[in-house]
C-alpha cells in the first residue's frame, strides 16, 4: 500500500466490517437492498457498498478492489483520487436507483461494485497494452491485459445481474466524473491529509526501526551492485617539438597547447583544429 493511503483504508474499511458483521451474522441487516432502503433502512446506502457479504465475494473482490485502487491512486495522487471515486458514487448511485425502480423492481447486493466499476473504466481507458500478442488461443492473440479482466469478471458476475447492474452503473459514474472531477478546499483537503496520514502511513512504533533499517540495507545493496565511477582521463602532455612545430607556424603558445591536449597530441588534428578556431 505504498503510495496508497485512500486504497489502504478502503481495504481495511472491507475487511473490517466483513468480519464485524459476519461474527454477528447480520449481512441480510446491512446489504443494499432497494425494498428495504424504501422502508427506511437508509444506513444501507453505506454500509452496503462497503462491505462483501461471502468469504469469495471478500478474496476475489478486495484483491481486485486494491489492485486497481493502487495503481490508479499512485498515477492521479491521494485527493484527486479520493474526489474522483466519491463523485463515482455519487453519479452511479441515482441511475442505480433508477434501473432497480424500473426494469427489476427490487435489486439486493452487498460490496463496493460500483467502485469496481467505476476502477474498470479507468483500467479499460488510460492503461496501454505494453504487449499486445502476451499469448494466443486458438489463433487469437491477447495482451496483458487479460489478466485482471479474468479476475474482474469472477467478482463480477458472482451475484449475476444483482452484481452486474451495480459494476455498469459504476463504469457509467466513472467515465461522467472524468469529464469533470469535483475538488474540495485547500484546508479541508490539508486537514483529511493529516487525518491520514497519521492513521495510515506512519508505521508502529515496534515497526519504525525494523523499516529504517530495511531501507538502509536497501540503500547499501544499491551501494555494493553500482558500477564504479571512472575517473576522467589526464590530458597528454604535449611534446615540445609539436609545440614549436606549431607556435613556428603563428599561433599562440597557450592555444597551440589547448589543441595538442584535445587532439592526443596529432600534430595534424591539432593544426586542423586551430585553423577551424576550435583550438
């Protein structure tokens, strides 16, 4: 999580409160259900996009989540990120409202899958294929890219349509808030880094020597595997015969010897030089 302290504390805000209400065994208190939310049940607006309901949904999706949390939090910065994500949220989750109100009638999930979405159309948008033809099958070829598509789509499709409606209305919020990304003021944003900062980057005071030393090791190992640094060559001396050779000719001494260094005392070089005036 290096880099990453909006992903760090998405990832523990998922984990925890699996395990919070799993010991309890209340997920059908906290999931986004539709018909329940109308009844009143507002806290499951948050809690329901927080948190896994299944031990799988919790492997595969927090994997995924963080994966492409990291990545997209280290290239756009913690509070672009942040603003980014939360205005996902906020753009998906009408249209959310919408579809269930509409075409099912009654839509029940539990997890961050709008955010999943959302962090899809980053990965689909802005990542290039650094390998195009990674491998073949059957004559087709396909990138790297593959790869967490092939994760993306487990966790994707694991609650079927329940699971899928969630993740498009995602990638929806995600491409409208890249068109343009809300901000919050300096001071507010100063003080959430603080906040933080001092939950999630300092390590525990147990931790703090043990990582300074590591880096310090890390430093020295750098240190030993550096190539050497070669000294720069001394200029030749310059003979005296050239030098009279060429001052004989009307040149100064101090040019004549300037030349004579710079060509490996080449007494021809040396001329060519100073009749060119790069002597």
């Amino acid at each position: 999580f290096l880099g990453g302290p909006a992903t760090k504390l998405l990832t523990f805000a998922t984990v925890l409160s699996f395990v919070v209400i799993h010991a309890k065994n209340a997920h059908s208190l906290y999931s986004m259900d539709s018909n329940k939310i109308l009844e009143g049940e507002w806290w499951r607006l948050i809690v329901g996009n927080v948190t896994f309901a299944t031990t799988g949904e919790l492997v595969m999706g927090t994997l995924v989540l963080a994966h492409f949390s990291r990545r997209f939090e280290r290239e756009l910065g913690s509070r672009k990120f942040c603003m980014w994500l939360i205005e996902s949220y906020m753009l998906a989750i009408p249209l959310l409202w919408t579809i269930a109100a509409t075409v099912l009638h009654s839509l029940n999930y539990s997890g961050p899958y709008p955010a999943l979405g959302a962090l899809l159309y980053l990965y689909y948008k802005y990542t290039p294929r650094l390998h195009p033809r990674f491998f073949g099958i059957f004559g087709f070829h396909v990138s790297e890219k593959v790869i967490p598509y092939v994760f993306a789509v487990q966790i994707v499709l694991y609650r079927g349509v329940h699971s899928v409606i969630p993740v498009a209305c995602g990638v929806v919020g995600g491409w409208l808030s890249i068109l343009y990304t809300m901000d919050v003021p300096d001071g507010v944003a100063n003080f959430l880094a603080k906040c933080a900062q001092k939950v999630v980057e300092e390590p525990p005071p147990l931790l703090a020597p043990a990582l300074a030393a590591a880096r310090r090791q890390q430093v020295r190992q750098r240190a030993a595997v550096a190539p050497p640094v070669r000294a720069a060559p001394r200029p030749v001396e310059p003979s005296q015969a050239n030098i009279d050779q060429l001052t004989a000719m009307g040149f100064d001494r101090d040019t004549v010897v300037r030349a004579l260094q710079q060509s490996n005392n080449n007494v021809e070089r040396a001329l060519d030089r100073l009749l060119s005036g790069a002597g």
